[in-house]
C-alpha cells in the first residue's frame, strides 16, 4: 500500500465522512514515507488516539476535523500494531482493519463476475478465518453500483461512519476483513445508493439470521461432525429411477407442538420425525422451505435469506444434525427450493443496491402479478451464479438429498399470469423465458454432474415437454416431475358422488396415456389442503363411514399407481379441516378409531410399497405396468397388473369405487396357484367393514381380460385390494 498524496486527504476525508470511499485502505492503515510508516485511523467519534507498537506508544494528531488521524512510526516496517482509541462513552483497544490486503483473489473476482464461482459462499458473505496470522471475519458483498457499503453490528455500535469496505474494482464486490471479530457477531452492510440515500441491508449470503421479525445476518461457524458417511456414499449407486421412494411433506413449524403451542426444534424435530417416518415406511421427507423467511404465513416460500436455515427451530448446526439423524435412521432429506421469486423487503435483495440487482427492473419481466414478488434476473451471470451456487451449498454443506424446485411453471412462461401489454415476449417474440430455461438446464446439470443421487424434482403444472428428460436431448434435466394432471383428475373423481362417477372414469384411467412421458411423482401436496380447498378427508364424499372408506381407497389408488409417491402430513391421519400453518396438526384425533385406522394403512401401504419392488423397479416404463380392465365404469371397478424389472408380476390391484360390494367378481390374473391378498383398506384394522378374501384366492385355469387365468373374488365397497403370487415375500392383509 502507498500513502495518499497529502493533497487528495481533504477530498478523502469528505468521502469518508460521507461514506461513499471506494478505497478507504488507501487512506487509512499503514504507509510506508519518507520518514517511516505513517498509520491512518478513522473515526468520526474519536476524541484522543495512539498507535501502540513493539517500539512503544506514538500518539496520533487529528489532521482533520471530520475524524481522521495521523502519527508517524520511526521505523522502516511496521508488522503490527494496534489502535488506541478514546471517546465520549470510554476507551478501547482494537487491530487495525485497514492494515490487511484483500481477502479475495484475481481468480475469485473473475469466477465471480463470469458467474461460474461453484463456491461462492465460501468467498462472500461473513467468512471467520485466520488472514495474515490474525483471526477475524472477512465480509464481502456484491454491490456493483452502490457509491459505498459500510460495515454495521454490534462490533461498531451499529455505526455506518466507522467501518466502510473496498470496492474490488470491477467486480461489484465490496471487502473488509475485521481482525478480532468471531461467530456470533450480528451485522448488517449499509449501502449507500446512486440517489444518496442509505438503507441496511441484511447480508445476502448470510449463513445464519435473527429469528423474525429481527432482521440482522449474524457470522457463523460450523463445528458439526457429520456421521453419515455410510448414507452418503449409498446414495450414489443406482439408478435414482429404479429405487423406492415414498416422501413424507411436512411443514416443521406445525407438525407437531408442545401443549402449550411451542414449535420444536431442529434437534426435537429430528428425533420425532426420524422414528414417524421409519414406522409409516417413508423413504424421505421433503420439508417446505427453510430458508430463512420474515412471514410465517408465506409457509417459507418467500426467501429472504436463501444460505441460512430459518432460526426459528435453532442454528445451522441444529439443522446439520437434523438431517445427519434422519440419514443414520435411513431417512432421506428432501428441500423445497424457491428460485422463482423472493420478496420485496426493502432490507433484503430487493433493489440491493438501488438498481434492479438480483431481479429484473421492468416489472414486466421482474414483478410477480400473483404473489407481489419480485422475480430472478436469469439472464445476469453473478444471479445464475448466486442461486446454482446455493443449490450447491444446502447439498455440500447440509448434505441434503434432493431439490424440489417450486413454482417451474412461473420460471418457464414470459406471460404467466399476465394479460396481453403486461410482459415483454422473448427476442424471438415467443412467450418462452430463454433465461430462465437455460438457468433450469445449467442448474440440473451442475447438481447432477457434482452431486451424484442427488434428487432434482420440478413443481410443474403445463404441458412442457421434456421436463425430467436429459439436457442433452432438449429436456430441462430434473430427475422428477410433479404429475399434477393425475393430482387433479383423482381428487375430483375421488370428490365426486360414487352415483356420478361412471361418467368421470377417464379420470383416472386417462393419466395412464402420458404415465410415461415424464419420470413422475404422484404429490397429495400441502397445496390441495388449504385455501377452501379442504382437507383430504373433507373433500370425500358420503357419510362418515364412506369419507374414510374413499380416503383409504385413495391412498391405495395412488401407492399401487406407477410413479413416485407424496403425502403431506396430517392426511395419513384422516385430519378433518385444513392444514394451517400455525397449529399442529391433529394428532389428537387418533384416539378415535377411524383415524388410528387410517394411519395403520399409511403404515401398511408403506411396508408393502418397500417389501414389493414391482411398486417401483418400474415406475417410469410401460413394461412395468399393464391394465386388466380399465372399462368397467358402470361399476365403477378398475385392475391392473405392477410388475417388478424381470417382468414378473408382482401385485394385481383392483379398485372398487362403488359402495357396493361385489361378490364373485371375476378378474383376470397372470399366474396360476394362490394369490395372497396382501392389502385391503375395507379390513378392520383401518376401520373398514372387514369384507374380503379370507387371506387370498386361488386362481382358476379360466381365461379371462385377456389373461390365461382368473380369480373370483369379492370388491369390498369402496375399497382397494392388492394381491401377490403366494410365496413372493410380503405379509398379508390384516384382514
């Protein structure tokens, strides 16, 4: 570093005073002269300073009245030293921030700007390490057209004159490593905008926040020793298409409460949700999102601070040993992941700088008209390279299993939710978001290529095809798509009055025409038990009895159905009203017997789904699946055939969804011998009428569907029945 011209200090000292110094290291710190080392210090407050070193005391004279002051050491280097400093309010002691070089180099600058920065959090943000022999924390945030970022947290009393940080040329990024400083700090940048105004902003790389409604970014350091190893490497053989997966969505602030309301913490979490989901036989559970968030109500799909778990269950460590223990318990853990949109609180990315930095300015192509938030700018490297890098972080460093990313449909349509003038068309004039799909593409590449077994899932609504299909073949690269045409159509044929259902049965024989066109997971999502929408068990029809009976036999339905499963909490109790964020879920309600019975089949489903590989060796190719009769609308009975990678048969089901019961009922099967029936939700453990099969049926040499034997059996009423070759493993039904 070389000393300012003494010219140029007065021109230094009222962008100092002013905050806007690009370079206040230039001015301050350490400076070789000609007759020694000349050490600068600013400070607006500061009535009396020195500069303690090996050689003594040098007291420093005030050579400007707004604050900066000046004293000469005698000697030709000076390796260390420290300020002391007098104020109104008492005196202290402290190394000098300005003494130190960057602490980023040429090559993260340039990875940075290009957007290609795999690591980014490991370079911005509040990093607490060891720089030129000294610990401290180095902060560092993006703000290319901001006139200068200051410093505030508890360290500096929260003043935005004491420490302004370097810009680093023409990167956008602003630095300044703070010797002495540890976890714990909270902090802010106070950016000075192109106008003059000053806001505080909450660091956007932050790994650890106040809890809401404090907004403060707060340095942290992990001290987490991960014991996962064996799940992680396991992770990594196979296809992720060919294994079961059966995901439990839960939302961690209303799963379950203690009696007096308190939200359990990561750590509670952990326990209580590991032993659930190991005895309803759920592979993974897949949690709303928890980056951190300001509004409960948003259920954490408006993110404010996308590095740093929300702090409402505790710090990131806790979460660390949340997923840790579901991994040890052989639970995966799967996050809902939010780049579509992000808030407009002024404290966080909105308007960052005082431009449209992370979002675009237009409103046309930056503001969302459904949710009053403001949307990526895609086609901006540093903001691709701030959400792939995040996508990146929550797997590396909290080694989670997969992504679902939410809201795809919004990313991939220029005119979602907009009339005609109100969104630009894209330089093809086609309503296609050219950004956004290359964001997809690159993002999914990235996971995949760096993250073997790693999940990616899409929330998508439309028909754009190739969604779960290879980039290399022109599909957006996602392991997984939501099938919500299958969600939609068999909840509105489930909805419907048994008399009316014979003219809505391609409902549920329609989803088999494109089952294969996309590797899919079947969601009974938090999203179809809210908003009127009404909990699952509500929006069965009937009287009580039937309500339970069409809630089993839908979650037969949909476990025997060829794709991926999804069941949001509370439905595997036959909860009656609406998920509601702020409350548990009912558990209360399972001390009634119908309710118990429900979770007992959840539990059943769950077992069989894992013992029988015919669920789901298949999942994603028509070889696994083939129909029995699909045409029986009158009586409203359908059944098919799963079978497992050998092309063995493995269960038949057939559905019965009158509430009649028929008995005799003549169904096609693939294999002589004795068929076990494996499931029946009319069984009385699930609260059903116990009507069945006495444990199984023998097949007959009578052809029959177009199979070469069959079985006499009877439907019980609004019900499903599973049957398995005898001697194939499993257990049998309850029944």
């Amino acid at each position: 570093m070389t000393a300012a011209p003494g010219a140029t200090l007065s021109a230094d000292c009222a962008h100092l005073a002013a905050g806007t110094h690009h370079d206040p290291h230039r001015v301050l710190g350490a400076h070789p002269s000609g007759d020694g080392v000349v050490v600068r210090f600013w400070h607006p407050d500061v009535v009396e300073a020195a500069v303690a070193h090996p050689g003594g005391v040098v007291p420093m004279r005030r050579i400007d009245a707004r604050g900066l002051y000046e004293a000469t050491i005698p000697v030709p280097e000076l390796a260390g030293y420290r300020l002391r400093c007098r104020g109104e309010d008492g005196s202290w002691e402290m190394d000098d921030p300005y003494r130190f070089w960057p602490t980023l180099g040429e090559m993260d600058l340039h990875l940075i700007g290009e957007g290609t920065h795999r690591e980014l959090w490991r370079r911005l943000g509040a990093r607490v390490m060891e720089h030129q022999g000294v610990r401290g924390v180095a902060f560092t945030v993006w703000a290319p057209n901001a006139r200068g970022v200051s410093l505030v947290s508890d360290a500096n009393g929260w003043d935005g004159r004491a420490q302004p940080m370097r810009s680093l040329g023409s990167s956008g990024v602003w630095e300044l490593f703070v010797p002495g400083l540890g976890p714990g700090v909270r902090y802010k940048f106070r950016v000075i905008r192109a106008d003059g105004s000053r806001i505080d902003k909450a660091d956007p790389l932050a790994r650890r926040t106040e809890t809401p409604p404090r907004t403060a970014s707060i340095v942290e350091q992990s001290h987490f020793r991960w014991g996962d190893e064996d799940w992680v490497e396991r992770r990594t053989r196979g296809p992720l298409l060919d294994r079961p997966l059966s995901i439990y969505e839960v939302h961690l602030g209303s799963w379950r409460r203690t009696l007096e309301g308190r939200v359990l913490g990561y750590r509670e979490l952990a326990e209580q949700l590991a032993d659930y989901c190991v005895e309803l036989g759920f592979t993974h559970v897949e949690l709303l999102p928890v980056s951190e968030h300001p509004f409960d109500g948003s259920w954490g799909y408006q993110v404010s601070s996308y590095y740093a778990p929300t702090s409402r269950f505790g710090g990131p460590d806790d979460f660390r040993h949340f997923v840790d223990h579901l991994h040890r318990r052989g639970i995966g853990v799967i996050l809902d992941w939010v780049p579509a949109h992000f808030p407009r609180d002024d404290w966080a990315l909105a308007r960052f700088d005082g431009t449209g930095l992370y979002e675009h300015i237009d409103p046309r192509r930056g503001a969302h008209p459904d949710w009053g938030t403001l949307i990526f700018n895609f086609g901006r490297n540093e903001v691709r390279n701030f959400l792939i890098a995040n996508a990146r972080y929550w797997i590396e460093e909290f080694h989670v299993d997969g992504l679902r990313v939410d809201a795809v449909a919004s990313m991939l349509y220029l005119d979602y939710s907009r009339r005609e003038g109100e969104w630009l068309a894209n330089r093809y004039g086609g309503r296609e978001n050219l950004e956004a799909i290359s964001f997809l593409r690159e993002f999914n590449e990235v996971v995949h290529a760096d993250y073997p077994g790693v999940i990616t899932a899409a929330e998508e609504s439309t028909a754009w095809p190739g969604v779960s299909r290879p980039t290399v073949s022109g599909g957006l690269g996602f392991t997984f798509k939501w099938n919500m045409g299958w969600m939609h159509d068999t909840l509105d044929y489930f909805g419907k009055d048994p008399v009316f259902r014979r003219y809505h049965h391609h409902q549920l024989t329609f989803a088999f025409l494109y089952a294969w066109s996309e590797n899919f997971v079947l969601p009974l999502s938090h999203d179809e038990v809210v908003h009127g929408k009404a909990s699952l068990l509500g929006r069965m029809p009937g009287d009580r009895w039937q309500q339970f009976a069409n809630l089993r036999a839908l979650l037969a339905w949909m476990w025997a159905h060829p794709g991926k499963k999804l069941l949001f909490m509370s439905s595997e109790l036959g909860q009656w009203s609406e998920w509601a964020h702020d409350r548990s879920i009912d558990w209360h309600l399972l001390a009634e017997p119908e309710h118990a019975g429900v979770q007992r089949l959840v539990r059943d489903l769950g077992a069989r789904y894992r013992e029988r590989p015919a669920l789901w060796e298949r999942d994603h190719s028509p070889e696994g699946f083939r129909w029995i009769d699909a045409g029986n609308a009158d009586q409203n009975v359908l059944s098919f055939i799963r079978r497992d990678a050998r092309g063995l048969p493995g269960i038949v089901c057939v559905a019965n969804l009158s509430p009649m019961t028929h008995h005799g009922y003549r169904v096609g099967v693939p294999l002589p011998g004795r068929w076990d029936e494996i499931l029946n939700t009319d069984a009385e453990p699930y609260g059903g009428s116990a009507q069945g099969n006495l444990g199984g049926v023998d097949a007959e040499a009578v052809a029959w569907h177009g199979q070469p034997c069959s079985v006499a059996m009877t439907l019980p009423p609004l019900a499903v029945t599973w049957l398995a070759p005898h001697g194939r493993g499993g257990a049998a039904s309850p029944a």
